[in-house]
C-alpha cells in the first residue's frame, strides 16, 4: 500500500516537474524571441545613424568648401588690391613702371602685409605691353614671327592670312585665309569673328592654327605656349623692352641683330645671367639709346610698362583660389570699349559683366577668377562676330 502511494506521489511530482520545464522553455523562447527583436532594431538604428552621419559630414565638408573659398576669394581681392596699390605709388614716385627691379616685385612685401597664419599668396606679373600687339600686327610682321618660330613657308603664308582674315571687317578671303565659306562648311558652321582677338584661346578653332597650335583634343601645344609669350591681345606696337623677348624684338623688325643682343646683354648685368642681383633696365629712353646707338624707324620701341597682367593664387592648406586681372596702367587697350571686364570662370559657371565704374586708378581689361580650374578651349559660340554682343 505504501508503496503504491510512494508511486503516486512520485509520478505526482514527475508531472509537476514536466510542467515546470514546459513553462520554463516557453519563457525561454519569450525572451529568445525579444532579443532578437532588440538585436534587430540595434541593426537598423545603426544603420540609419551611419547614414545620417555621412550625410552630416558630406553637408558640413560642402558647407566648409564654400566658407573656405569665400575666404580665400576675399584674400585674394585683399591682394589683388594690395598690389594695385603698390603699383600707382611706384608710378606717383617714378613716374612710370618700367621692371620690377624698381622695387614691386614683392607687393605684400612692399606694402607690408603678411596674411593670416597658414595662408600663403603668390603673385605674378606678365608684362602684356612688352609682346607684339597681336590685333595691330601686319602682315609682314606676322609673316616674320611665324618663320622665326620654325614653321615653313606655306605654314606660315596659312597662319598669317587666316589670322588677318578673322580679325579683319570684311568677308573678302585672302589667299591662304579662311572666311564663311571656309567655316560654314565646318561639323559645327560658324563665321569669322571679324573683329579683334580678346582672347588667345579663341584661335582654337581658326583655321591652321587649329592643327599647328593644338593637339586633337583641342589643348594647347608647345607652339601656343611659345605663341602666347610673345604676342597679346592688349596693347600697341610701342615695345617695353625691359621685359621683351629677343623673338618679340626680332618678330618686331628694325632692329638688327647686334642691337637685340645689345638689349639682351645689357638687362642680364655684368655676369651675363638674368634673373640675378646685378640684372639692370632701361630707366629711359636716353639709357636705350646709348645701347642701341639707333632707334628704328618709327621708334616702336618702349621702356616703359603699360598693360599688365596680374595672377593671384591664394592657398591655404588643400584649398587655393586663383585670380587674374588684365590692367591698363595709362587707359589704354587694344579694344573699342575699355570698360572694365569680369568673368568668372569656374567649373560649375561662366559669367561676364561689363562696367564703366572702377574705384581703382587703372583701366580694368579684365578680370577672371579660378583661371587655373577653367582649362576649357574656346568655342565658336563664345565669340560672336559683333565683339558687344
């Protein structure tokens, strides 16, 4: 009896035991089942905080790009006006600009600014009135240019005439020239501009030079970038031989041989090497001419500067800013309208402005920003044959 009671007792608590594992493993699936709902919703929250962090962090970079170029934009028009100021006190104490060893090479240095703490700035000067005028240059000084620059005879007929005929007025085509009927048959037709060059890139799509002064990718070649030290669509055919090139005075006629290199040797100094201590210009042109012995007919010959180019390029850290300006130091320019002349060529766009006012004391010719991003060639519709259009 008592054992049967034992056994009843004992399968009693068997099957409270199996209940009690029953409902514990039901809990355990509860709980299973909620940590992985957790484990889930940690993957998600995560996921959508990554992305809303890249996304922060791509706006505050773009943000910071924008803050930072207009900081360097700034500084780079607190330059350009710096050195314009240098410039109008040399010309009030000397008169004129003749060469940078008159002492503004180093406008910065010269006015005594120095920029903010990681901020550099490098300014260079291209003296546009010491190359040919390329828009006042005839043909027999073009011809001269082209042969002195190695092309052959029949290159050089080609690329003197075609040039004549895109800035001449008429329509009438020179032997070896290019007119509409030459460019209206073109994949894109266009017509000459028939009116002067403002810029050098526009000979990209002349003809003969199109092939001789451009690769096929339409860049500019070794030939261009001879090409443009030594003619610019600024200026007249007075010379400032202070920074003239001995093919810009050969191309120049007049002067013979031994009086180019008269000039050459006098500006290199006693050491026979430009770009040292001892180099000297012409103050006058008294002191040229007691080099020369005599001035060539017409006396085109200058000692004095009177369009000049100015490239700033302000950096710091990864980020730069370039800036460049065309001025006209007596009013003068090779174009009808001297008004001043913006553009602002970035990669993302391409604006110009015309304007009669300037707060400066020079002749703005123009004025371009981001020089070195914009690498785009010229093409037919930005140059239209009427130059106010």
């Amino acid at each position: 009896m008592m054992r049967s009671e034992d056994q009843m007792n004992f399968l009693q608590q068997r099957a409270q035991w199996q209940d009690t594992l029953s409902a514990g493993g039901k809990v355990s699936r509860r709980k299973g089942s909620v940590l992985l709902l957790i484990l889930v919703m940690i993957v998600v929250v995560s996921f959508a905080l990554i992305e809303f962090t890249e996304r922060g962090l791509s706006e505050i970079a773009g943000e910071g790009y924008y803050v930072e170029r207009s900081y360097l934009r700034t500084e780079a028009y607190s330059a350009l006006e710096t050195t314009l100021a240098v410039l109008a006190d040399v010309i009030s104490i000397d008169g004129s600009l003749q060469a940078p060893l008159q002492g503004w090479n180093d406008p910065l240095a010269y006015a005594g600014v120095s920029l903010a703490e990681g901020t550099s700035a490098t300014i260079r000067y291209t003296d546009e009135s010491a190359k040919l005028p390329l828009n006042s240059l005839d043909e027999g000084t073009l011809y001269l240019l082209f042969t002195e620059m190695e092309f052959d005879v029949e290159d050089s007929l080609k690329l003197t005439n075609a040039l004549l005929d895109w800035i001449d007025e008429d329509d009438e085509t020179r032997i070896d020239g290019a007119e509409l009927d030459e460019y209206g048959v073109a994949e894109i037709p266009f017509a000459a501009s028939n009116s002067p060059i403002r810029r050098l890139e526009e000979l990209s799509i002349v003809d003969g030079f199109r092939s001789l002064f451009f690769t096929e990718e339409g860049h500019p070649n070794e030939f261009f970038s001879r090409f443009s030290e030594v003619v610019s669509p600024y200026g007249n055919m007075s010379i400032n031989v202070n920074a003239a090139s001995e093919l810009a005075l050969t191309s120049l006629g007049g002067l013979s041989e031994l009086q180019i290199e008269a000039i050459v040797d006098y500006r290199s100094g006693m050491d026979g090497i430009m770009g040292t201590e001892d180099d000297r210009y012409f103050a006058s042109q008294d002191e040229l001419l007691e080099v020369i012995v005599e001035m060539p007919e017409g006396n085109t010959l200058s000692v004095t500067s009177k369009v000049m180019s100015i490239d700033i390029q302000v950096t710091e850290g990864n980020a730069d800013f370039s800036l460049r300006a065309v001025v006209s130091l007596d009013g003068s320019g090779s174009f009808e309208d001297s008004s001043q002349i913006i553009q602002s060529n970035s990669t993302s766009s391409s604006q110009t402005t015309t304007s009669n006012q300037s707060e400066y004391p020079f002749v703005f010719l123009e004025l371009t920003e981001n020089v070195a991003i914009n690498e785009t060639i010229a093409s037919p519709e930005i140059f239209p044959s009427d130059p106010s259009a």
